[in-house]
C-alpha cells in the first residue's frame, strides 16, 4: 500500500507546520474552503447525484452542510486551547489541548461529502492533518474537496485523499504506525474489525456506526404531524442513513389510525434507487424475511424496478423480529404498537444500537422524561432529525462512541496535557 505509506508520510512531515500557524490563520483557511465549497455548490451536488441518486435538493442541502462544517470549525479555532487549575500556591498548573498529529478518516456513501466534512473539519481546526479514505463507489466529492482544498492555500500534506478497497487501503490506514486517530464512519462489522486492529495499536478512535432508531408516538400527539416526521425519518434518502427512524412505536390506542395516516404520508413520497445492486438485494432479502416472519405489508412489500424500494410498512411486528433487530439501510418501517410510558421506553432500548430516538406528544413533561431515558446519542422531541452542525452526533451500544460535530468533536480530534510549574 504504497500510496497510503506517501500520503501518511506526506501528512506526517505536513503535521508540525500545520500545527504551529497561527489560530486566525489556520481559520482563515477553513473559513475559505467553506466559502469555495458554496461556489461550487452546483457542480458539487451534480458528482454527488452522479455518484449516489440521490435526489438534488437533498445533495444541496448536505453539501450546504458540509460547508458549514468548516464554517464553523474556523471560528472555533479561537476557542481556549486550556485551563489554569488552582492546587497548590506554590505551583502555576495549567491544561493544554494539543492534536495527534495524523489523523484517518473513512466514510461510507450514503453522504459522502458530507460525512467527510464532518470529520475532516474539526479535526484540522484541532490542528491536525488528515488522510481520508472515502466509500469506494462514491469518492468523486471527496477528492474534489482535497482540488477545493489545495487550490484555497492549505499546505500540500495537510488533507489528503486516498481512495480505494477498504479492506486493502482502509486497511492500510488503520495499521500505519504514523496515524495517531482514526475517524470511521460505517457498518458495524467494519468498525469492530478497525477496533481489532486499534487494540493491538492503542490507537484512539471514533466510531460511528450503525442505527435501528425508535420514534415513540403518543395518543395525545399531533398525529398529523407525527406522521409527516415518522415518513421523513424512514423515507430520507431512501432510508440508507444512519439515524433514520425504522421502529415506530404507536400507543394502542392510536394504531390503526396513526398507521393509516402514516401509510398514506409514504405513499405520496418517491424515494430514489438504492445506490448498489448489493444494497437493492439485501433490502430484498429483508422483505422476504419480514414476510416469513409474518410480518403484514400495509404498504410497499415488494422491489420495484430499477434498484428502487417503495416505502415499506409492516404492522404485525413484534421488537424480536429480524426486521425490528437488524439496520435494512432502505425505507422499511417495522411498526410496534405499545401500552405504557415504560414499556415504550423498554421498547426503544431494547436494541443492539443506540443512536437517535425520536418522542411524539403533547405533555412535555412526558417527553423530557422519555428523552432522558432513551438509550441514544441525540433524541428529537416532536420532530425527526433536526440536524445541525451545532448538535453533537454520536452512538451508544452497537452504534459506537466518541461524538462528532458540536464544540464537543474538537475533544475527540485531541488530547489533553497537565503541566505543572513549580514556582
Ligand atoms: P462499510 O462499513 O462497508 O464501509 C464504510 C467505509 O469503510 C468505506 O469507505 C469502506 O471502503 C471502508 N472499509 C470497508 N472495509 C474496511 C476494512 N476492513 N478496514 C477499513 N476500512 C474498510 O459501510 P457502508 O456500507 O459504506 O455504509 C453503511 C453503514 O454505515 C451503515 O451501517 C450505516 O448505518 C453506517 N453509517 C453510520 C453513520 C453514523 O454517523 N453513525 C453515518 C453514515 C453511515
């Protein structure tokens, strides 16, 4: 793996330069990717859609994001780099953050650009310098942000990109005695073969993993909207994200009327194909489970063409289901009705995952409480998934640890030294 050996290398001998420029510079510089990426929006979105099918409106507004990832890792930048501690008069003690110097990322290709951003921008505003491996069907964006990149002034070594097979270059990346971090974004047995390898090395990573998130609905919620935000969070790129919401939880009561407002949401929404032919058969696979299982198909069941899935929705589920278990990564719902507050929050949590979880209802005292109990990184209270760079992302369980965006990543992308003068 010749070509990861130069670019970890390259990155290695860019690291102390990078390292020492000047806070408002190192922004300046994240700041003028972030502006350049917005110049090019459309081009941008254009390889993204070439790349994925995804629709364009959603290509734009996550590359919009992935601007606004270095938009605001530049003005963090000036954020104080440590703390003075008081413990003895006789000692002046104080903290520092300081970067690990080389730091891999791999991304999967559901948002590309977008997840690349996400890591690659907080982890130089730390003063790091990157070697990105992204998917291999979707690297086009990727590489166009290292042009973006090179082009803006940010000196040759400091974000580079390799593509290539996981298993050989993301391989390679994990393994190299010079990464000093790895940031990996994608499936669980792919995480748990990084951490393998992360052991042997003590190498510090994070991990973003996968997800069978629950939204809960209550009878008193605004059922009209609970289920326009129940469709978007199963639908949304055709259900291949991490924190889509693909266990519905209903209150009893409620079922059958929330499920036919739910059915009738997903019906009027057109998902795009599954991105690989690999994707499309295992989301096949899992209509044919869910039907042996007893599942019933209320709406959807079957593929369509030209790798496309309609919206699924299965009633009849109960949470030991292979389709209430296992992450389909396409716009299948498994819907579970509920008696309780407790069992609701029982139902959520029991799961190998723990990423997002979502809670309809009209009682906000009920829904701080359900929040806190959910076992996930972020929960969304009367809406699905508002996003936003701000808001840090991140996993319990199966889907993994250390958090991504927020002020909270600049923590993930350094480490911390005590010094301890004696005065
Ligand atoms: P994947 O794990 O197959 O691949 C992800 C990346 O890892 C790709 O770049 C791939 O080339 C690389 N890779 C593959 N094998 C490797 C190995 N042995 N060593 C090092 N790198 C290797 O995942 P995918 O199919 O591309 O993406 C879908 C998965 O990603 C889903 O499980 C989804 O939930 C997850 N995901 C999680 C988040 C999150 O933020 N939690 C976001 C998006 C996707």
């Amino acid at each position: 793996m010749e070509d990861v050996d130069l670019a970890v290398r390259t990155a290695a001998a860019a690291a102390p330069g990078w390292r020492r420029l000047a806070a408002f510079d190192r922004g300046r510089a994240l700041m003028a990717i972030a502006r350049r990426m917005v110049a090019e929006l459309e081009e941008l979105t254009r390889l993204e859609c070439a790349e994925t099918g995804k629709p364009a409106a959603l290509a734009e507004a996550e590359i919009r994001g992935a601007a606004e990832y270095f938009e605001f890792y530049a003005s963090l930048v000036h954020l104080p780099s440590g703390d003075v501690l008081d413990v003895r008069p006789d000692l002046h003690v104080y903290t520092v953050r300081e970067p690990y110097g080389v730091v891999g990322v791999i991304t999967p290709w559901n948002l590309p650009l977008n997840q690349a951003a996400r890591a690659v921008a907080p982890a130089l505003a730390a003063g790091n310098v990157v070697v990105v491996k992204p998917a291999e069907v979707t690297s086009g964006t990727t590489v166009e942000l290292a042009r973006i990149a090179d082009e803006e002034g940010l000196p040759p070594g400091v974000l580079t990109v390799v593509v290539g097979p996981g298993a050989t270059v993301g391989t390679a990346i994990v393994e190299h005695p010079l990464v000093r971090k790895v940031a990996f974004t994608g499936s669980v047995p792919v995480g748990q073969s990084i951490g393998r390898i992360a052991a042997e090395r003590i190498l510090p990573l994070t991990l973003e993993l996968g997800g069978k998130s629950a939204t809960i609905v209550f009878a008193d919620a605004d059922l009209t909207r609970a289920a326009s935000e129940a469709v978007r969070a199963f639908t949304t790129n055709a259900g291949q994200v991490c924190s889509s919401g693909t266990r519905l939880l209903v209150e009893r009561p409620i079922h059958d009327e929330f499920v036919a407002l739910v059915a009738a949401a997903a019906s009027a929404v057109t998902v795009g194909p599954m991105i690989t032919e690999k994707q499309f058969e295992t989301v096949r696979h899992y209509l044919t489970v869910a039907e042996a299982e007893g599942a019933r198909a209320v709406i959807g069941g079957a593929v369509g063409e030209g790798r496309h899935v309609p919206p699924t929705v299965y009633t009849g589920v109960t949470n030991d289901m292979t389709i209430a278990r296992e992450e389909i990564f396409g716009p299948v719902l498994a819907v579970i009705p509920f008696d309780t507050e407790a069992e609701a929050v029982a139902l959520a949590n029991d799961s190998d995952y723990g990423l997002v979880g979502g809670v309809f209802t009209a009682d906000m005292s009920r829904a701080f409480r359900v929040a806190g109990a959910i076992e996930a990184g972020q929960v969304y209270i009367n809406s699905w998934s508002t996003q936003s760079v701000q808001m840090p992302f991140g996993g319990h369980k199966a889907s993994g640890y250390g958090r991504e965006k927020g002020i909270e990543a600049l923590n993930h992308y350094s480490h911390v030294k005590s010094i301890s003068v004696q005065l």
